[in-house]
C-alpha cells in the first residue's frame, strides 16, 4: 500500500565509518586551527628578531658614522697644526668647537714626535705623558699610518669605559706628532642612539672580553629574547654593539587571532556536539516513528475496515488493503482520483454526488450506510464513517473515511427475517392447533343449530305435505337462524384460514375497528371458554393506520389470548378482558386491558425475548412476534399493570401521515 506518511530510509547514517569523513576534517581543521596561531607567533617573534637585527645595523653605522666625523674633524685639526699651527687661543677655541659638537669627546692631546703633549684639551695624561698602552698604540697608528683606537678602559662599576683615538701626523712623509683623542664610550651611545631605540632595546658595548664597557637602557633591562650583536669594526679596537630587546617572546593568550580562534575552535566543538546530539535524537526519534509505522501499517494492513482518506477537494490520498479488496482496485487506480469515483453504481449517482456536495460544503453526515460496486460489477453494501482529518495544527486538510463491507450483515439480517417469517408463520400454525380443537367445538355450535333448524324447517314442509297449513313466519325465521349460524361459521373459519394463510405484509388503509370485528369470533370463542367477558371500547372517530391487517389481527389475537390465559386463576366476576382504543395527533394507540396475575419484575425482564414462556405448554413467541409486527409498523408495544389488578397492553402505530414519512 502506498503511504504518504512513509519516511524514506536513511541507512548510510547508521554506518559508522560514515562519520569518519566528518570526523577526520574536524579534527584537520581543529588541528589547522591551533598550528596557525603557533606559526602566526613564530612568524611575529622572526619579524622583530629580523627588525632587531636591522636595528642594530643602523645603530652601529651611526655609531661609526659618528666616530668618522670625528676622525675627520681631527684629521683635519692634525692636518691645519703640522701646516702652520694656530695661536693658542684659536686652537683652544676650535677644539672648544669640537667638545662641543661631540659631546663624546672627552679629550685631546697634541703630541710631538717624541710623545710629549705639546696642547690639551680636556684632562691631561697621568705624568704629563702616554701610558704604555698608549705608547704601543701610538708605535701601531705611526707604522700603519692611519688612525687607531685603543681597546675600551677604565670602565667600573660608577664609570663608564673610554677609548683612545691616535692619529699620527706627518709632515712631507715624516712624522710629525700625533692628535689623541679619548670618547666616552657612555656618552657616544647617549648622544647617537636615538631615543625609541633605546626605549625599546637596552644597548651595551663589549670588549673583548665580553665585559660591558657602556650601556644604555632607557627601557629597562633586555629581556634576553631577541638579542644580537654587532662588532663596531673600530682598527685596532675590537668592541662589540650588543642589543636585547625589553619586548619578551610574543605571548599566546592575549593575541587577538589566538582569542578568535580558540573561541571559533570551541564554538565549533560546541555547535557539533549539539549537532551530534540533536542528529542522535533526530535518528532515534525517526526509528521510533519508523516502528510506529510498520506497526501502524501492518495493523492497516490486517483492518478488515476499509480506510480512505481524501483532501478538502475530495481527491483520494490514501486508500488501505481492505478498501482495494473492497472495490476490486489497485491503489492506482484510486489515487490522486476525483469524483465520480470507479466504485459509484450508477444507480446511486446522485446519491453520491448529493453527498459528496456535503462533504465539500463541510456538512458530511458522520455516518450513513450506501452500496459501492466492485470492478466486477458486484454491488458491496457498506457502512460508511466519516471524519475530519486534521493537521499537527489541528487545522482541517481533509476527511478520513472508514468502511465496513455489511454484505454479510445485510445477509443475516435477511435470514434472520426469513426465519422470523417462518418462525411467526409457525407460531401462527400453533396458535391455531391451540385453537383448532376450540374452533370444532365452536363450530359444533352453529352446526348443530343450522342442523335443528333446517331440521325443523323441514317437518314445517313435510307437514305442509300432509295438509296442515304453512306457517311462513315460523319457516322464515328458522331459515334466518339457519343462514346466521352459517354466516358466523363461515366467519370464523374465514379468518382462521386467512389468519395460517402465509403471506407478505401487504400495507393498506385499515380501521381499527375492522381489525377488531375481524378477530373478535375468535377472541370470543376463546373468552367464552375461560368464562371471560370481552368488552370492546371504541371512540367514535378513530382515524384509520397505514398496516398490514393480518399482522395486526394477529398481535390482537395473541394480546386478548395472553390476557385470557392470565385471568383463568381469578374469580369469574372479574374476569374482564377489555380492548379500548384512542387516538392523538402523532399516533393511535391500542390497549388490551385484563385483570389476570399481572407481571413479576423477573419476568417482565424477559417478556419479549423469543420462547420465554412461564406457561407449561407455552411457545413464548407471541410478544416477541407482537413486537416485531408493531416496530415493522414504526410504532411501540409496552405493558404497564393495570391499577384495578392485571396488566395493559398498549401497541401505538403512527397516524396515516406521520406514519408515512417515517416509512
Ligand atoms: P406464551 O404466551 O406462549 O407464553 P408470550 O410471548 O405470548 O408467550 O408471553 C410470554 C410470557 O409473558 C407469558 O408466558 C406470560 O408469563 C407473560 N405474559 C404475557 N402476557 C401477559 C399478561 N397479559 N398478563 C400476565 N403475564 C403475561
């Protein structure tokens, strides 16, 4: 059967391996995510070593341009004094220049060929003369003829280290003296590095021995991350440019990209793992729905009820196994189908159509009984329920029909009226064995009374033969007698005879009245054997009833009997059986009214259940039949006990025009 509702099947997810695809590219991208900050943090700590290093390349030329100017400025001094030297003062006041453009200068001697200071500027030598260093410097610088430095000296822990800077001098080739002048290592980094450098970087000059002989460290002290060091490339001296940046190694944590990416890693974790147990519950939910399904298809499946459902239009949207068999039709042919529909007879057509306006009007009966024809043309009666199909909104999107096929019903309700039919035909065949022997007895009575009285009629004839005179009075009314007594017996067995006679309930307008006349030799055989007195009240104008005589002579028939057979133990005087008759606008009711036993709550229970019977040779099936009449005639049999003693009992039928609508 197709199923709208079927959900189509997600196996793959099951498989576990197919998470290992998903899983592998988190974990990848987990993994990228955590290397990039790592490398983003190398690449940083790369960039300020390599800003470091060009740093401190820019340092040490400035340094050493600054150290070349100086040299300059005293070549040229060293030049001007070996030429014509300058007066004193005007030497006092050029050097005073120099001081003063270079605050790194310290000092400066003039020296003669022989080393003895012939000029100074700034503090004098110890002695009035160079030291040995100086001396050795001095022999170097006048070999090689340029300038030379010393190594740094004199730095301590309170002062910071000098250096010495020999010039020798020479006039047409010859040595002429030299020009000493001494820096303050301290100084020349406090004037030439700017200031952001040092900020940032703590700066120091190294000898030889790796003993700090200047430093600066504006910034406070390097933190030992990002160093380098650049030898300055002094001839003679060797002093190295050491630098260690105050910045420390990049730190993870505070760096933006890091933040972003551990908060994107574990948003990501978050929202899969939320994925995961949603898409856990999703699965789990889908199984559980997948079961109820099968369950619920299995049961549709077993329904004997044809289901049908159809949207607001009337379109069929689903139709079950048991509907299919219903109709001879493959699901096929019946879905997405609009009226009229393949199973309508066409006998039925407007039928159907008033009723599927109905249903599009929203007005469906909820439930009423029609026939569909199967493929092979069979009519299937079926009983039909309808209901409104609702959405998870409870908004209305069409109709759910259930059907149930009542062939089989509607066959036993037929046997089950053949077999009452029989049964009442045979109940009838009892009564009249019951009364058969009565009916002789009775009919004894008008025979031998016609027999007596053609008897006597006939000595009037035989007399009249031997000459004695007629006497047409006396013949007459003997003959009259004769013809009544006949008439009667012709009477009673006319309506016993029609009474057996089996026959369909043939409907017709009938009297009340009539039907009393009709059975009332018979009532009354019967009452005058039990010495029961029938009285009959009619008012005058009863209206007629649409009904089946015979079935109702014979309800009055079993009615006055069991009112007789209940009077037989009480005393003669009151056995009283009355038949009274009244009419109201709806209906006209009947009632047999006795004085008998009356009727025990147990018994009265059971009364009209077929074959209860209190009574020895008793059938039971007289009320039960009484019933049956009357309901056929859409009308009601009651009793209720009589006030005097006995019981009533009262069938009403519906009058003439209400009687017909209901039929
Ligand atoms: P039957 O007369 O063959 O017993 P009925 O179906 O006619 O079958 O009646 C069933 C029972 O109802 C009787 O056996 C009797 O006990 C009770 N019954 C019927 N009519 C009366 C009545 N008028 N008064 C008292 N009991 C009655």
């Amino acid at each position: 059967m197709k199923n709208p509702f079927k959900l189509p099947r997600r196996a793959h997810l099951s498989r576990p391996w197919r998470w290992l695809v998903p899983v592998l590219l988190v974990l990848l991208f987990l993994a990228v995510l955590l290397w990039l900050p790592w490398q983003a943090r190398q690449m940083e700590s790369n960039e300020r070593q390599e800003q470091l290093i060009a740093d401190t390349l820019w340092v040490e030329q400035t340094l050493r341009f600054e150290l070349a100017r100086s040299e300059e400025a005293l070549a040229t001094l060293g030049a001007d004094l070996v030429g014509t030297p300058p007066p004193p003062d005007v030497l006092r006041a050029r050097l005073a220049q120099m001081f003063k453009n270079g605050h790194e200068l310290r000092r400066v001697l003039w020296l003669d060929a022989n080393g003895r200071v012939l000029a100074h500027h700034g503090a004098e030598p110890a002695g009035g003369s160079l030291d040995a260093i100086g001396r050795e410097t001095d022999e170097m610088a006048r070999l090689t003829r340029t300038g030379r430095y010393t190594e740094p000296y004199g730095a301590s822990s309170h002062a910071p280290g000098l250096v010495d800077y020999y010039l020798p001098l020479y006039r047409e080739a010859t040595y002429a003296g030299s020009i000493v002048a001494t820096y303050s290592l301290k100084i020349l980094l406090d004037e030439t590095v700017p200031w952001w450098f040092a900020q940032d970087n703590a700066l120091s000059l190294l000898d030889r021995n790796d003993a700090i002989v200047a430093s600066r460290a504006d910034g406070g002290p390097g933190r030992g991350v990002y160093t380098h060091r650049r030898a300055l490339d002094l001839p003679g001296a060797s002093i190295v440019l050491a630098t260690d940046s105050v910045k420390g190694a990049p730190r993870l944590l505070p760096n933006l990209l890091v933040g972003s990416v551990i908060v994107l890693a574990l948003g990501l974790l978050l929202s899969l793992l939320t994925l995961w147990r949603h898409i856990s519950r999703r699965l789990a939910a889908e199984g559980a729905l997948r079961q109820q399904m099968a369950f619920r298809t299995a049961m549709e499946n077993s329904l004997m009820t044809g289901l049908r459902a159809r949207d607001l239009e009337g379109r069929v949207t689903y139709v079950n196994k048991a509907f299919c068999q219903m109709v001879g039709l493959p699901p096929e042919e019946l879905l997405g189908k609009k009226p009229p529909m393949p199973y309508w007879a066409p006998e039925a057509m407007a039928e159907y159509e008033e009723r599927f306006a109905a249903v599009l009007a929203g007005t469906a009966t909820p439930q009423f009984e029609t026939v569909f024809q199967r493929s092979d043309g069979v009519r299937v009666p079926v009983l039909v329920f309808e209901a409104p199909l609702r959405d998870s909104r409870g908004e209305q999107t069409g109709w759910m029909s259930s059907i149930l096929d009542i062939t089989d019903r509607k066959k036993a309700e037929e046997l089950n009226r053949q077999q009452q039919e029989k049964l009442e035909a045979s109940a009838r065949l009892a009564t009249m064995g019951e009364i058969s022997s009565m009916l002789a007895h009775e009919l004894n009575q008008p025979l031998a009374a016609i027999s007596s009285y053609t008897a006597g009629a006939l000595n009037v004839l035989e007399r009249a033969d031997s000459g004695v005179p007629v006497e047409p009075n006396l013949l007459r009314r003997a003959l009259e007698q004769a013809r009544q007594q006949a008439q009667r017996a012709g009477q009673i067995i006319k309506s016993v005879h029609e009474f057996v006679k089996k026959s369909e309930p043939q409907r017709e307008q009938v009297e009340i009245k009539s039907v009393i006349d009709g059975v009332r030799a018979l009532v009354e055989l019967q009452a005058r054997k039990s010495y029961v007195a029938l009285q009959v009240h009619l008012p005058p104008q009863l209206p007629p009833v649409l009904a089946d005589r015979l079935m109702l002579e014979q309800v009055l028939l079993n009615l006055t009997r069991n009112g007789i057979e209940a009077m037989a133990e009480v005393a003669p005087e009151r056995r009283i059986l009355r038949i009274a008759a009244a009419a109201d606008p709806s209906q006209v009711s009947v009632s047999v009214i006795d004085h008998g036993h009356g009727i025990a709550p147990d018994v009265a229970e059971r009364l009209f259940s077929p074959f209860f019977s209190t009574k020895a040779e008793g059938m039971g099936m007289g009320l039960s039949i009484c019933r049956t009449a009357i309901e056929f005639h859409g009308g009601t049999l009651t009793h209720a006990p009589n006030p005097g003693g006995g019981t009533v009992f009262t069938f009403s039928l519906p009058r003439q025009g209400a009687s017909a609508e209901l039929q």
